[in-house]
C-alpha cells in the first residue's frame, strides 16, 4: 500500500511516499480503506519531536489520528463493523510507528471507530474526531454548559473551537465566539454572535453580554482569558484547550472515549454539528497539507484525500 512516512523528526521536508505491506489485523480490531485525513497541530508537534520525552517512537512513522474510510476486513471479534461499513475514527496510539492515517489503509482498533455520520461526506466527516471529541468534553463535562447560559469561546471558528460554539448552541446556550473578521459571517450562519478578536475584544464582548459570560472557552492560548476576563461573571466556568496551569481553570485534554464519540456523531446526523473544511490535498502532497496547515487561514479544516 502507498502511504507517507518519516524517518526522522522535521517538518513536512521529512515527508517521503513510501510502499508498505498491508497493516495486520488483530480479533478486535478492522481493516480500513482510508478515503480521508484530517491534519491536526499535534499531527506537527510529534512529527517535529516535540513529545519525544513522553511517547515513544519508531520509524517509519505514518502520521495522522483522524480517519475517515471503508471497511476492508474486521476481526472475529470485531462484530460491530462489516466489510463496506463507513467509518470514521480517532486512531490515537499509546506508540508512534507505521500506523497512521495517511494511508491507502489502516488497521484500527473499534473503540477507536464509530459509523459515518450520513449526512457528511468523507471529507467533512474525516475532521470530526479530534476535534469533536475535545470540544464535546470541554463543553459538556469540563463547564457543564446548560440551556439558556451564555458561552464564550476565544477562537470561535477554529478546528475545536467552532465545534464546541455549535455544540453549546445544541445545549440551548447563547454563545458568543471570538474571531477573526473574515469568519464573522460563518459564525453567524452557525447563530453564534461574533466580536472581532484583539484589542478592545472585553468592551467588544461586553457590549453584546453585558452582564458576562457564564461559561469560557479558550482554543486561543497566548493569555486570552486574563485579557478578557472581565467579559465573564464572577464564578464563570472556564476551561482551557490551548494552556495549562491557569488558576481556576480547567484544562482540557481529548480522551478517546466511546460514548462520547457517538455523541459527536449523532449531533452531526442531527444537523446540528457540522465540519467547515478549508483545503483538500492528494496523499501525495501531504507535505503541502501540512504546510498549509502550519500556516494557518485556511477558512477551515485541512484534510488529506486518499482514493475515490
């Protein structure tokens, strides 16, 4: 099978097509032809070393944890898929090596499947795991966000954080997104009301919420949420994906987590979730997907294409 691999840690330069056997599979575990990969910022992070003292490696490696495809073959004791199922899954391992999504085909384990939402295609559907997971546990389990509450989340139309606006817009919150000027209209198609990101961005959200945000989100970093604290109440919840350590703040780590993924999926096959993808890219040239992805402005997700 094609897929692309690293022999060493780097950039998208480290990037090679490389022709592998086909992944094994275990009782437990199916075989998937991948139609799609979604790029995530810690796809980048291990491939450039940065985890290197926390998660062990051994090349070649086959980047990528967010796969959408076809079921090829599942184990004996994998009953819960069957041969042309479409899946799309969260394929994080404990071990980085040839195992990842940027492949003609994967061998995944089901708890880290669910079945396709049908109401997206591959492509959107590729960007929902990692994201959606992160989203759905910080807004439903790190703030609790409840009907008629008001939630801010710093960095609204990005990958977790325009996930996490419509999934506490599901929850009947009002929620108010941070974001660039040029996604302002996007956010409001989502019914999220948007305030310009930078200076003046506390006045700005406190012009639409006066009396404060009941619940925070942060997917910015970069000590948004002490610049902008005053646009919560007192008390407010507030957790965060992007920093760590913030007194009374709750950070958030996605966790791969079977009910959780399902409920991602049916809020999706509800109308009420949906992916905004930004570039497409060939398996080929995932070393530009990656590019495009470090560079960022990209309206959306960046995702790998593989077959048809």
């Amino acid at each position: 099978m094609k897929a692309m691999v690293y022999d060493r840690y780097g950039g998208p330069e480290v990037l090679r097509l490389a022709e592998l056997p086909e992944p094994k599979t275990h009782v437990d575990s199916v075989l998937v032809r991948v139609r799609a990969a979604a790029l995530n910022p810690a796809d980048l992070a291990l491939q450039a070393g940065a985890l290197d003292g926390a998660v062990a490696t051994y090349f070649p490696v086959i980047p990528g944890w967010d796969v959408a495809g076809v079921v090829e073959r599942a184990g004996l004791a994998a009953g819960e898929f069957a041969p042309g199922d479409e899946v799309v899954g969260y394929i994080r391992a404990d071990v980085q090596h040839a195992h990842g999504a940027l492949a003609e085909l994967v061998s995944a384990d089901v708890r880290t499947l669910m079945h396709k939402p049908r109401s997206m295609d591959f492509t959107e559907a590729a960007g929902l795991p990692l994201a959606g997971l992160t989203a759905y546990q910080a807004v439903v389990h790190a703030l609790d966000v409840r009907a008629g509450e008001t939630l801010l989340v710093h960095g609204a139309a990005g990958g977790v954080g325009s996930l996490a606006a419509q999934i506490g817009r599901a929850r009947g919150a009002r929620v108010v997104g941070t974001a660039s000027p040029g996604d302002h209209d996007h956010l409001r198609s989502l019914g999220i009301t948007p305030v310009a990101y930078g200076e003046g961005v506390t006045e700005r959200a406190l012009a639409v919420v006066p009396a404060g945000a009941d619940a925070v989100l942060d997917t910015v970093g970069n000590g948004i949420l002490a610049s902008a604290a005053s646009a919560a109440r007192p008390r407010a919840r507030a957790a965060s994906v992007a920093e760590v350590g913030l007194p009374g703040v709750t950070p958030v780590f996605c966790r791969l987590d079977g009910d959780d993924l399902r409920a991602v999926a049916e809020l999706a096959d509800s109308g009420r979730l949906g992916v905004r993808v930004g570039r497409t890219f060939p398996l080929e040239r995932a070393a530009d997907a990656q590019r495009a992805l470090a560079a960022g402005r990209t309206g959306g997700r960046v995702v790998v294409t593989v077959g048809s």
